[in-house]
C-alpha cells in the first residue's frame, strides 16, 4: 500500500515511522507497516497510482468563507490520480465532499479520456479514536454506479474485518461493535449520508445546549434531563453531552456545507441553520455566565484548561476553548492556558498576549476563574485541593459538564456548568 503524501516534513515523520498528529494506536501502526513493507510513503502519483487497483482520495476539505466547501485539494488529487490510473482500478472518494461532488470528478475523467469507476466511500471516524472507530464501525457505506466495483471496496473492508483482532491487539485500541453493516447505495446518496449523520450528530449537541440554556433560567440540571431524554432507546444518550458546543476539524464545516447544498439546489435548511447558529453562540454564553460570576472580565485573570476541539486530540480547528481564550483576552482579561497535546497547534490561533503554560498548576496560579474547556483525562482528575489553593478566586467554570459540583464545592470552590 502507497501513502502519497505531498507535503515535505509530513512525508519525513510518516517515513520515520511515526503520524504527524497525535492519535491513538496510529504510530506503532506505521512503523510495523513500514518495517514489514505494506506500507510505501511517496510524494509521487506516478509511482504509486500507477501501481495501484484502488486509489483512495483522502484529502482536506476545508471551507470556504461563505461556509461552502473548498474542493480545491479534492480535484487537484483526482486531476493528479486519472494521469496514472490503470485499465480496472477503481477511484474511491473519502474526503467529505458535497452532493454532486462525484460527478463533476466523473465529468472530469471523461473529459481526460479515464474509465475508471468512481466510489462515494464516506468517512465515520472520530478523531482520538481513528483506529478503533476504523476497525469497530457501525457501517461502511459505499456508492456507485459500478456494481462490482462497489462490491470490491465493500471486499476491502471485509479483509479488513478478518485482521481485526491481529490489528487491534498491535495499536493496543479497545474492541467495540462486531456486527458493523456493508451497505451499497447510490452515488449521491453516498455524499449525502456523511454530511447529514454528522448535520445529525451535531443537531443533537445544539439541541442539548439549547435545553442546556433554559435548564439555567428555571434551575434545573441539563444532565439528569439528558440522561433520561436519552434513555428512550429511540433517542439515545450519545451526544447529547451539553457543554461549550462544538468544534474539531468536521461538524462546522459540514454543518455549512450542507447548508450551502440546500441554498444552492433551492431548499432552505432551517434545522441546520439553527444547530449552527446556536453552537456559535455558545462560546459567547459561557463567557457571559463568567462575566455574572465574576462581576466583569476586564483585569481579571483567568486559565483555560483544554485547547483541543476535543480531549484525545492535538487538533484545534474551531475549538471552543481557544475561541473562549481569545473572547476573554479581547474583553480585557489576562487569560492563561494549557492542553496536555495541543499547545504548539494552539499558538497560531490565540490571540497575542495569551500565556501557554507547561502544567495545570502554571495555568493556574494566581487566577480569578478556570474554565475546564476539554475533557482531558488529566484534567478531569485534576484534585480539587490543588484548584483551591492554586487560584486566588474560587470559580470554576465546567465548560464541558464533567465535573461533580457536590466535589467541587466541598473544596470551597463556586462550580458554574452549562444547563446544570
Ligand atoms: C465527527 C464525527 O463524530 C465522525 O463520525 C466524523 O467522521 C468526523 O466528525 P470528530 O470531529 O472527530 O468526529 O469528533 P466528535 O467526537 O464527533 O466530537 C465533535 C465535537 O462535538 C467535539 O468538540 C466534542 O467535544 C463535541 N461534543 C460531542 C459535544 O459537545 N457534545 C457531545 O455530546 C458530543
């Protein structure tokens, strides 16, 4: 199997046998597959492709400003790609595309004279748990017009699936659900059924820190009520977490990009529109409830422990305790931070004067109020004794719902959630 990464210094660290992001179980994946020979990192197309009967395109699909999104990396690889593709093979799409996307790239190939078959393969993983949620997946969804090449990618997975307790016990991941499903569709179906589980999943979190809000107004506790809303086995408990909203590197663009879908094709996406508009409020809300308990911001000083999108990641695109950080910074207060993988990702995206702190206890000295932004384990299990005499103030701002107030505030500290 070929890796074909373009960038120079990514190319360096895969070849060295490590990932160039933090993920769990990944590294000593690519080492093995480096020391045995399956894996072949290259920055060249021609070596690779051509040698190739299934091409996966797995690039970024950042988005645009006006939120749709950029397909730019998308059709320069299947630009690059349909130079050296070979009679049979078969191109495989996992980058999160829009609807429609699949057959402009057909439209492409046909123009440069390439047969190959053309898959919508949509991708489900989680950041944090890439190599669990790969080989523990609740379905693989593969769509085309070409029945047996459908058929193919699903065999792909399938031999997978037969490597999975070898797999599983190298990276040294947790086992999950057996019975996953293989399900062939149409094309567009394909593209759609990525974007409108993820449009789901985030609705549900906008839902839960919209009941959050008014949990607040009337004094009552958002997770007791989501722990039993999510206990009708037709809802679900799972992300119905309320807390500081959403972020990470797939639910804000492709909660745009769908919107985007809709206006372009005619149809007005309010669910989605309103999902988005909530979660981009919620930032804003927690700094407000700490403007309340504090008494202002300004001259205040205050840490942000958690700097990710989300804990078992170093990734921070559109993380919510970096838009926190630089609110507060911008209102006037002195903000220190920490993150046990983000920091270095986190420097370009906090704002000047922001302080990054080599442990919780930097962080947090001599601060009027914390806010617990991402549930990092060590975070989490930060003791309550240390908060309290660390910190000049008492307030502690759960951000993400994690901590027990009834614990917090045996140790004199005033706990503030979301909804609770
Ligand atoms: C998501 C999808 O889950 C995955 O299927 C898709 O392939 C990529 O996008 P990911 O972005 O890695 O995965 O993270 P996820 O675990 O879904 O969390 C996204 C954001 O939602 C995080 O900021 C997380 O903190 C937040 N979240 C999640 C909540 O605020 N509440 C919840 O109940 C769950």
């Amino acid at each position: 199997m070929y890796a074909v990464e373009p960038n120079p210094s990514r190319l360096e660290t895969i070849k060295a046998g490590r990932s160039f992001f933090f993920e769990e179980g990944l590294d000593v994946l690519i080492k093995s597959a480096l020391d045995n020979g399956s894996l072949i990192p290259t920055d060249s197309y021609a070596n690779s492709v051509k040698h190739s009967f299934a091409v996966f395109s797995c690039v970024g699909t950042p988005d645009n400003p006006d939120g749709s999104s950029n397909l730019e990396y998308v059709m320069s690889a299947a630009k690059q790609a349909a130079q050296y593709m070979q009679p049979g093979a078969i191109y495989i799409q996992k980058s999160t595309v829009p609807v429609g996307t699949g057959l402009q790239i057909i439209a492409i190939f046909d123009k440069l004279g390439v047969q190959a078959p053309y898959i919508s393969n949509p991708e489900f993983l989680r950041e944090g748990t890439a190599v669990h949620d790969t080989l523990y997946f609740d379905r693989i969804v593969a769509g085309g017009d070409d029945k047996d090449a459908v058929e193919t990618v699903l065999g792909i997975y399938q031999k997978l699936e037969e490597s999975r307790d070898k797999i599983t016990k190298l990276s040294g991941v947790s086992t999950g659900n057996k019975s996953g499903q293989y399900m062939a569709t149409s094309l567009n179906s394909a593209e759609l059924i990525k974007v409108a589980a993820n449009a789901f999943l985030a609705m549900k979190i906008s839902f839960a820190n919209s009941i959050a809000r008014l949990s607040d107004a009337v004094d009552a506790d958002i997770v007791e009520v989501m722990d039993a809303v999510g206990a009708d086995a037709r809802i679900g408990r799972s992300f119905l977490n309320a807390g500081r909203g959403y972020g990470g590197g797939c639910f804000p663009k492709d909660v745009s990009g769908l919107i985007a879908s809709g206006l372009k094709n005619g149809v007005e996406l309010e669910l989605i529109q309103a999902t988005q508009s909530l979660n981009d409020s919620m930032p804003g809300y927690i700094v407000k409830k700490l403007h309340t308990a504090l008494g202002g911001i300004k001259n205040k000083k205050i840490a942000i422990l958690g700097l990710a999108f989300k804990a078992g990641t170093s990734d921070v695109r559109r993380s919510p305790g970096v838009t926190i950080a630089n609110i507060l910074a911008q209102s006037g207060a002195t903000v220190t931070t920490y993150d046990p993988q983000a920091q270095e990702q986190a420097a370009e995206w906090l704002y000047e004067g922001i302080s990054q702190n080599f442990s919780i206890n930097d962080a947090l000295a001599g601060v009027d109020a914390v806010v617990i932004a991402t549930d990092w384990p060590e975070i989490l299990t930060y003791p309550p004794t240390l908060y309290a005499k660390t910190m000049k103030g008492a307030i502690l701002m759960d951000a993400v719902n994690a901590l027990s107030r009834h614990r917090m505030e045996s140790h004199n500290l005033t706990y503030i959630g979301v909804g609770r």
